[in-house]
C-alpha cells in the first residue's frame, strides 16, 4: 500500500493506496506552526485500522521550507562571492552579509586570477564575530572549476570547524551566477530546519513501525529519497502544485496537451501538460523575486478561487481576491463565485436556495438583476482564467530559441483538454471548457488529486555533463562532480553521451531509483568544435540526461 | 530604468563551413559568459525569440539571382527576423533599445545578390531599414558601422538614398578586406555627404576611436537629427580578433555604444570568438541598458597596454576635420550634381564575391529626379564557379519614390518582360507599392511577391 501526504497552506490531505483501490482520503487543518504533528496526524489517521507492515511507501510533499523561507523565520546567513569580472558587483548584492573576495575563472574553466587567503580569513573571521555560522560560498563559474569555492571552503573549515558551510558547484552546477548565489544561499539557510524536521520525521515513521521507503516531493514533479533530501531542502519548495499537477496526470492516465486547473477556495493554480509532459518553468523556481537553479513546473497562480467574495459597487459587479468566508450555499455569510454559477447554472451544491437568496439580498437596490449579475461574475472568472491560460501559452511559444531548427518549426500549443482539480472546479471548469471548445474532464477524486500526486510520483534525476576536450575535463551540473577525460579530438558524441548515461546510472543506483534509469533520456546534445587558427583543437559538449516525471510502476489507475 | 530588449540568436546549427570563422562555435562562449553573468534575468533586459523574416522583406532591398531561395538559408532569415523582433519592439517602445546578437552576419552583401561576400549574403540592417520605413514610415536614419571592415555592403545599398546617413569607421581599406571605405566615398549624386568613411590605420586604439567618435561621429548625427541610429555592431576591432589588426579593447566597446546611444545594434563580425566576443557582448549590452561597466575587462587586459601613437593621432584629427568638411559641405555639391548630370547618372564597377569566388560586372544607371531619389536600373552580370552566367535587369524604386520614377520604372519592367532576350532575369523592386517582381525570361514565368 502507498501512502501520499500533500501539506498544503490551508489543509493537509492524505490519501492511502491499496492496488487500484483509494482505500482512504484524509483532510485536515494545517497548523503552520506545527507542520510535524499535523503531518503525523494525517497519517495516523490513514494508518487506522491498518497494519503498518503493509506499507510500502510514503512520500510527503510540505510547505516547510517555502514557509521558512516566505516568513523570514531563517537564520542569518553569509555569503561570500567570487565575481571576477562582469557584471558590477552590486547586482550581486541580493542579501545582507554579502562579502566579495578575489580570484577567479572563465567560461573554459581556466582559473584568471588566485584568492586570497588574508582576504578570506578577514571576512571569515568578520562574519563569525556577528554570530553567524552559516555561509554559501559561491564563485562565478564555478560550474566549470570549483577549486576556488573549495579553496575558500577549506580556510574558512580550518579556523571555524563548526561553521556550516555550502559551495555553490555542489549545489547548483548550471549556468547563471545569480541563480546559483540564491539557490546555495538558500539551500544553507534552510538546511539545519529541514535536517531536524526529518530526523523528527524519521523518528516517528520508526515509532509507528513503518519500514517503508519515504521519499518527499520536489519542485519538479519527481520525488527523491528523505534521507538524501538533506542537501537539497530547496528542491522541496513549491511541491504542492508540483502534487497536484502530478494529480492531474494520475488521475487522466493519458493527458494530452492539456490545461490543469487547481481552484481552491482563494486561489487558482494552473499548469501545462505538453502530450502529458508539465512544462517546466523556463528560468527555474522563483523564491522572493528571485530566480534559482530549482527545476520547478510552470504555474501561473491567480488570487481567484470559489470562495471570491462578490460584491456590487454602484451597479459595477467585482469579484474580490480576499476569501472571506465559506460560499452562501455551504453555510457562508456573503455570496462568492460558487454561488454565482450554483445559481445559474443550477448545480444543486449545497442549499441551493442560499445561493440565490443571497445573490438576490445583494443586488437589492441596485439597477441590476440577480441573472446580469450571475452572468458577470462568470465572465469575469472565466475571462481571468482564460486570459491566464493565454498568457502561459504565448509565454511557452515565445520562449527564445538558439538552434535555426527550432526557430523554424517554432511552437504552438493546441490545447485539447482542461483537467479540473480542487474544491471549487466541477462549478466553474465545465463553462471555461465551453467557452475555450475544449474537452474538460473532472476525475474522481480530483478533490484529493494533490495527495495521489504526491503519493505515485517517480522519483526524478536530470544531469547536464560539461566536457572539454580541448583542455581535458569534465563537470557535471550535480554535487561538483567532475574529472579528467582523455585529451584530444577523439571523442564522439556517443561516447560523451556514454560518460553522461555512466552518470546517471550511478547516480540512480545512490537513490534507489535504479529501475527508472533506462528510461532517462537525452534532452540536450551540443557539439561544438574548438577550432583554433584553421584546425580543430578540441571539441566542447553539453549533454543533458533525465529521468524524467511521471508515475511509478506499480500504478495502474484508480479504480471508480 | 532603462531597458534593452535582446535577441540571442547563436544558431547553433549553422556554419558556412566546419573550419570557417563564421561557425557554430562564434557564440558558443558568449552564451556561456552572458547565461552565466544572468544578465538576461536582470530587470533591464528583455529577451525576445528570433522569428523568420519574410521573403518580400529581402525583396525590399535585395535582387537576389536568380531567386531569394538561391542565396538564403533558414539561418539568413532567422538572423534577418531577429533584427525585426527588436526593431518592433524599439519602434512600439516595449523597450527603450534593442540588441540583435545574431549570426550569420550581412553588412557586405549588396544590392545585387549572387552570393555570399565576406560571410555575407543578405544585408540584416539594410533589410530591418526597409521594414521599419514601410512598417512606421520612418524615413531619416543613421547607420553608424563599427564594424574593422568597411560595411561596403550597407554603403552600396544606401549610396543613393540622401535620407540614410552611412557613416563607417573602419581598418584602412589598403591594409584589410575589402579594400574599400576611402575618404573620397561620400555617396552618389543625389545623395552627396551622407556616406561618411573614416579609414583608420592599423593597431588604432580605444583612444583614436573614440577621438572619432566625438569629433566627428556624434557631431554629425546631432546635425543630420536622425529617427533612429543604428549601431552595425562588429567587434573585430578589437586587439585580439585574429582577421584584424586593430587595438580596440571590451571598455573601448562599452564606451562607444554609451556615446553612441544607439536604437538598435545588429552584431556583425568579429572572429575573436573565445577572447574577445564573451566579454565585447556583454560590454555593448551593459552600456545599452544602462549597468556600469566598469568592472567588466578582458583576462589578458591592462590599461596600459596600448596607447595610441602621436603620428597616429595626428593623421586621425585630419582625417576627422576632412569629413566634417565634407559632411557639412554635402549640399552644396548635390546643387552642383544636379547642373551637372541633367537627366541621367550612370556608372560602371565590377564586384568579387571573395566567399563564393564570384566575379559580378554591373552598369548602373539612375534618374537625376527633382522630386525623388531617382529610380535606378542596374544591369549585372555574373559568373558563378558552379552556375552558368547569369545576365540581370533591375529596377529599383525608392521608397519614397515619385509617381513619376514609379510609372517609368513600371513601364521599362513591361517592355523587357515582354522583349528582352539578353537577360536571363527581370526585376522590379517597386518599393512605393511594396511590389516586388522577378520575369524568368527564359521560363517565361512571372513571381510576384
């Protein structure tokens, strides 16, 4: 049996697999400052009546570093940066105790100016004196030779072995400096908090004798395994729409180019689905205004959802962004956008009969009928969500491009589907899909989708190997690994290919995830070569492998 | 806040050859210093997606023989779109300036097309001016080309069109391709004074350029009062671009485009692919929109490095007050052209395409009209290695050409459409109607587009 537990702002849901059989669904307040019990208690409720033993796997999907990190409640962190040339360094000034050091490497991994150690050692010793004992060290271009964050590393360890300290190579080895500042920076301030929340978690799946495996979900759809997830605790940012993107899929088996629309009581989330695929967000996880290296879904979020207060302001109709109480037809003080498609499209959800009698109370005194009300409200929700929906699309479309291949056959997205997931979508989903002439499909269980999501993810791994063969090495973009290969102008794209699958295998073989690796495959395969006066020098490669999302094995569907 | 719209457009499929300069890996390092950098995640800068430029946007300015499929690739049309992406976006101010950092490269290629010139095969600024005077009307406009090699392709284009000012700084003509760009090169009759060439000797430096720049270049764009200045932005000036001898460094780049405050820069060459382009790219781009560049410089750079000699800077002055002369003394001459040539203007030249190896022979002749840039008829002929000799007749009306220009060059179209057996090809660029049209003789068979 298989368990998946979706922590998100306002409720916690769990759902309990057993086969193809939704043997139990779960939802419950979240407490927010006690995301631990509640997490436990979600489970303990799925557990009831169920022999621990039974369980094969668990996975969790929280908000606790997206919490952390969105309320501040972290602990001071320093950074210290090696630019070198570019950019003036005051772009680089994102966060407070941002120390600049010198030394630094060029875009072929070749070192153009040392560090210095005094340097290094004043702003260490600067930084422990304000009682800070968290740094990110992280050097531009440091992807393509991490010797200066490893050198910086080792003075800073040598004079403050407690000190907790991550380089940026070893947690976001892709292009783009300020991403990988933020990502590290990140990643270090929240590690201690999350490293303590699995101990705890750990702790208490052995109390309850549960042997299973525990994995948690990713920004990316993917899961990976608790206990590795120490390193990393900001791939778990944004996993709830991750959860129910993942939901989606589940749920329809066979999506298409498809459209998932999450509306919830305050808000609206939708993602894409390209032939079944989510589309990625383009320039990563954005955390406070800032982009990271964190692979995360495409989500465009909408303060609308079915709880939208609707009010009348002389004779202009407004749906508000603030709920403000459940929808009048389920007991609520105010009419909201439920009510408004309840009423006119006769849904029978709730007290019907509260629906209009509230939507008749507001437009008393006004020039309006409760029927041009109902109407507006609905033209007003489904013109936001389409008008979003359009905004994805062009977005995707217009994404740059640098092959002439790609320019050429350009992008159109022709949507088929919406996928309606979440509380309030059986109301509004089916006029969208009208209104748009596409299939909708709300699946059972789409109230839970989230929870399934969580609890049938594979778990994912994508890897991009940097060679040079002209100066005879190469680096992958995960955990700083990097090597020496044989110099020279004789390796063929498929033996780069080769060390990149080599990788990757090993890799999976670490996170238990070894019967997905033959399905990785190449997204990214560069050739380049280095020719210098009229003859080749060498060749350059970029080769990008993954694992990519999707469902685990055993899943077969939810039975009805 | 400024900001600068880009597009990156590496083509990273695309080469003439695999050990040719312009090929795959022209921008493969740039990508990797400006993703690195993040500088497209900045506020300042807006990245765009290349699109491809349509056909008839390269029958505005080109004759390309025998046909426009003949001399393009998906790439040329790629690169050509580009430069509209960001001229849209300039000219419809979602952006205050634009970059396009696109290969391949077009400032050699001219009027007549029958293959590629110094990389080039079609002219990706001359083909964004058209478009952007049909598209928005616009009408005056400055081509600054600072580019090491004479743009000899924009000039040519532009050599009769008083409304395009072409200035080119450049490496002397005498010591690097394509031998051209002197002093005595101010434009044709009608449009006497505004192709403005400034021949630089070898090893010149951030200095003399910049010398050039203040004394001559914005002086006579602040008094031309452009609609829009157009950087041809090579960057083979630069001290290690291996095809040049120039002493240019990434801080000299930056500077320029400050002062310079182009609209719009097209790339252009520059062959110092792992040296040079990273960090000249990032410099232009930092100045465009506004980020001090100052922390910016190349590995190997110091200051010091190269100063410009006394000599050097003495020839430079002269050269600077000769064109100012010339550029302020410009109308003066088009009166006296206009006594001089009556009705009609002709000239003959011969053309090689170094890339292609091709020989071109071309007698021009142009209306001297009052009311207009005169039409022209160009008559080309051309040996290719690997087709048989082509024979061309071209009409070309300008775009802001008079009724009269356009009813003549019309009726000459018809007459050797229906006559004509010496040309294998007849054309008529019909740039008022924006018709452009192309008589295979021979197939009898009329394109219209």
């Amino acid at each position: 049996m298989l368990i998946g537990i979706d922590v998100g702002g306002t409720f916690t849901d769990g759902v309990l697999l057993d086969g193809k059989a939704i043997a139990a669904t779960v939802k419950y307040p979240t407490d927010n400052d006690d995301l631990k019990t509640t997490l436990l208690n979600v489970l303990d409720r799925l557990l009831a009546g169920i022999d621990n033993q039974d369980i094969d796997r668990v996975v969790l999907s929280t908000t606790l570093v997206t919490n952390m990190l969105a309320t501040d409640s972290v602990a001071r962190t320093a950074l210290l940066l090696l630019p070198g040339p570019g950019l003036p360094l005051d772009i680089y000034r994102l966060f407070a105790d941002t120390y600049f050091l010198k030394g630094s490497i060029d875009f072929r991994g070749r070192k153009v100016e040392a560090m210095d150690r005094k340097e290094v050692e004043a702003a260490v010793a600067d930084i422990h004196s304000q009682g800070i004992n968290k740094i990110a060290i992280v050097g531009k271009f440091s992807n393509r030779n991490s010797e200066l964050e490893k050198a910086v590393r080792k003075i800073v360890l040598d004079k403050f072995p407690s000190m907790e300290v991550a380089i940026g190579s070893e947690t976001a080895g892709q292009l783009n400096y300020l991403r990988r500042i933020v990502t590290t920076y990140y990643s270090i301030m929240t590690k201690e908090a999350w490293d303590g929340f699995v101990r705890e978690i750990e702790t208490a799946l052995l109390q309850r004798g549960i042997t299973a495996v525990v994995d948690v979900l990713k920004a990316d759809g993917g899961t990976m395994p608790l206990h590795l997830s120490q390193s990393k605790p900001c791939e778990t940012v944004f996993s709830g729409p991750a959860a129910s993107t993942m939901g989606a899929v589940a749920l329809v088996m066979n999506p298409r180019n498809s459209v998932v629309v999450d509306i919830g009581g305050t808000t609206s989330d939708i993602s894409l689905l390209i032939e079944g695929q989510p589309l990625y967000a383009s320039k990563g996880a954005s955390i406070k205004g800032h982009y990271t290296h964190i692979n995360a879904f495409s989500v465009c979020s909408l303060a609308l959802g079915g709880d939208s207060p609707v009010t009348i302001n002389q004779d202009v109709v407004s749906v508000g962004s603030r709920r403000k109480g459940s929808a009048a037809c389920l007991g609520g003080e105010l009419p909201t956008v439920i009510d408004a498609f309840n009423h006119k499209h006769r849904l029978g959800i709730g007290n019907e009969a509260q629906s209009t009698a509230k939507l008749t109370w507001i437009v008393q005194n006004t020039g309006l009928e409760i029927e041009t009300l109902c109407t507006e409200v609905e033209n007003i929700v489904i013109n936001r969500l389409q008008e979003a929906i359009q905004n994805m699309f062009q977005e995707w479309e217009n994404e740059p491009a640098y092959r002439v291949w790609e320019v050429v056959h350009g992008r159109k997205f022709n949507v088929q589907e919406i996928i309606g997931i979440g509380a309030a979508t059986g109301a509004i989903i089916p006029v969208l899909a009208r209104k748009m002439g596409v299939d909708c499909i709300i699946p059972e269980y789409a109230s839970v989708a989230n929870a399934l999501g969580a609890c049938v993810a594979r778990p994912t791994l994508a890897l991009k190997v940097h060679i040079d063969t002209e100066n005879g090495y190469f680096v992958l973009d995960q955990e700083g690994i990097s090597g020496p290969i044989a110099a020279g102008r004789n390796m063929q794209m498929q033996d780069a290919q080769d060390l990149a699958r080599q990788h990757l295998i090993e890799m999976a073989k670490v996170r238990g995830m070894t019967e997905y690796a033959d399905e990785a495959e190449f997204y990214l395969q560069e050739q380049f070569n280095v020719i210098r006066g009229w003859s080749t020098a060498g060749k350059i490669f970029d080769i990008g492998v993954q694992i990519s999302p999707g469902l685990i094995k055993e899943y077969q569907g939810v039975s009805r | 806040m400024k900001q600068t719209g880009l597009v990156f457009f590496p083509a990273f499929d695309w080469a003439i050859s695999p050990t040719h300069p312009e090929r795959e890996e022209r921008l493969l390092y740039t990508r990797d210093q400006l993703f690195e950098e993040g500088i497209m995640d900045l506020p300042q800068i807006r990245e765009y997606k290349s699109r491809m430029a349509d056909k008839k946007d390269i029958a505005r300015v080109h004759f390309c023989v025998p046909d426009i499929e003949a001399q393009i690739t998906e790439a040329h049309l790629v690169s050509a779109g580009s430069s509209l992406v960001i001229a849209d976006a300039v000219i419809n101010k979602e952006v205050d300036n634009g970059f396009a950092l696109v290969r391949p490269p077009g400032h050699h290629a001219m009027t007549v097309a029958h293959g590629n010139r110094g990389f080039c095969n079609i002219n990706n600024e001359a083909i964004m001016i058209e478009y952007l005077r049909k598209k928005y009307g616009l009408r005056k406009i400055a081509i600054v080309d600072t580019d090491v090699h004479h743009g000899d392709g924009t000039q040519e284009i532009f050599w009769h069109d008083p409304d395009i000012l072409f200035i080119s700084f450049h490496q002397d003509g005498r010591t690097l391709y394509p031998g051209t760009g002197f002093v005595e090169e101010l434009g044709g009759p009608l449009a006497h004074g505004t192709t403005i060439n400034i021949p630089l000797p070898p090893h010149t430096t951030d200095a003399g350029i910049h010398y050039v720049l203040d004394n001559l270049v914005l002086p006579i764009l602040d008094e031309f009062q452009p609609e829009l200045i157009v950087n041809s932005a090579g960057q083979d000036n630069h001290y290690s671009d291996p095809l040049a001898n120039m002493s240019f460094s990434a801080q000299g780049y930056a500077v320029l485009n400050e002062k310079l405050s182009p609209d719009i820069a097209v790339l252009e060459g520059g062959y110092s692919v792992e040296t040079a382009l990273p960090y000249v790219n990032m410099g232009i781009i930092m100045a465009m929109a506004g980020i001090d560049y100052s922390n910016l410089r190349e590995p190997d750079y110091s200051p010091a490095q190269f100063k410009e000699s006394p000599r050097n800077m003495e020839y430079i002055k002269k050269l600077v007050d000769t064109q100012l002369a010339n550029f302020r003394g410009k109308d003066e001459v088009v009166k006296q052209n206009r006594k001089k040539y009556e009705q009609e203007y002709s000239y003959y030249k011969k053309i090689f395409y170094d890339t292609d190896g091709i020989h071109e022979e071309q007698s021009t002749r142009m209306r001297m009209c009052e009311q207009c840039a005169g039409y022209r008829i160009i008559q080309s002929t051309a040996q290719h290695p690997r087709w048989d000799l082509n024979r061309v007749f071209c009409l070309s009306v300008p775009t802001y050409g008079c009724p009269e220009c356009q009813k003549q060059a019309q009726r000459i179209y018809q007459e050797m459409c229906e006559n004509s057996i010496n040309f294998n090809y007849i054309y008529l660029q019909d740039r008022v109607d924006d018709v452009y049209k192309c008589m295979d003789t021979v197939r009898r068979l009329e394109t219209v587009l």
